[in-house]
C-alpha cells in the first residue's frame, strides 16, 4: 500500500480511533493518549488488523432508518436498547466501549456518545422495544463496530435518527414518553432536529 492509499483515520483491533496527522504521515490518537505516534506499519504491527473509518454503505443505512420508521413510537427505545447491548458486547471484548466512536473519537458527539448515550438503553422495558428492529439495528451496529472497516457514529447516528424523525413526521413520533424531552438525547441529536 502506497502513502496515498493509505486510509486518512483507522481503528485499531482495541477500537481505538487513529488519525493520519503526524509528521510524515504517521498516526496517532485524537485526543491524543499515551499511545504515541506511530507510522502505518508500526500501528499495523502493533495494534492490528487496522480497519479504515468509512461513512456506512447506503443500502445498510437504509436498512436501519427501515426498521426504526417501522418501529414508530418504539424506534428511539428501540435503538438505545441496541447501542447500549453493543456498548456491553464491546466493553466485554476491548474494555471499552471506544469502537462506537473510533470513526471521530474526539468530537463532543463523540464524547455524549461515549459518556452517556451508550447507557440509556439499560433499563428500558421490553414492552418498549420492537423487536424485529431490535436484531436489525443491532447486527448493524456490529457489523459497524467489529466487521473489516469502522463506520463514524458520532455524527452518523444522530444523522440517521434525523432521518426517520423526518419521514415519520417529527420526533415525536419516534420517541415514546419516557425519552421526549431526555436533555442527553436532545443535545446529541441538536443538529439534526426538526420540530413539529
């Protein structure tokens, strides 16, 4: 592989997002962390298989915002519930649940993600949850967060959400009662919501 072939951002086999802007093109974290700064082939070596940060395919996209419209009411439950198994399946695997944010690690997206929106889902009830969307966006959120490339969530998910807010008619319509007015969400998802 070329320096130009080279993938602009990586995660690493731990999650750990890695960013092209060294000096002669060698890697390091953002924010940086103790892990140092390493050329391509080092961080290869090291912290290996690399996989590079993507935007998700449109088909697997359009198979999430799918299955959330089809969800309605259920659809912001739903997906919390998915994000936070995903979250407990990666701190199992790496320790950490930094392969959600790999694709843009130092965002403050990235950091809500992180921080608070991952655990949401904790103690929502099943009855709050449709399931079929559930096994959906979950084999989605693996497939992004352990499959050969690293999708960006930060800014992804909450575009995606956005998305199916908008055909559903707002966010409204795909948050139950429990969740509307959830200061966490709102703020993730500032960006991209439209009122009713």
């Amino acid at each position: 592989m070329t320096e130009e072939e080279r993938p602009y951002r990586v995660a690493d086999k731990h999650g750990e997002g890695w960013l092209r802007n060294g000096p002669d093109g060698t890697y390091t974290t953002y924010p940086l962390t103790n892990l140092g700064e390493l050329t391509y082939d080092q961080l290869d070596d090291e912290r290996g298989p690399l996989r590079p940060v993507v935007n998700a395919d449109p088909e697997d996209s359009a198979q999430f915002n799918a299955a959330l419209t089809h969800a309605g009411k259920k659809a912001m439950a739903t997906f919390l519930v998915a994000l936070h198994h995903t979250g407990e399946e990666l701190a199992r695997l790496h320790g950490s649940v930094r392969a959600l944010t790999a694709g843009r690690p130092g965002s403050w997206e990235a950091n809500l993600l992180r921080s608070h929106i991952v655990w949401l889902g904790e103690d929502i009830a099943p009855s709050r949850v449709d399931d079929a969307a559930l096994l959906t966006v979950k084999t989605l959120l693996k497939e992004w967060t352990q499959g050969p490339t690293q999708v960006e969530l930060a800014e992804g998910l909450p575009f995606s959400l956005w998305q199916v807010a908008e055909k559903a008619g707002g966010w409204d319509l795909i948050t139950d009662q429990w969740l509307r007015g959830n200061t966490a969400i709102e703020r993730w998802t500032a960006s991209y919501r439209i009122h009713d």
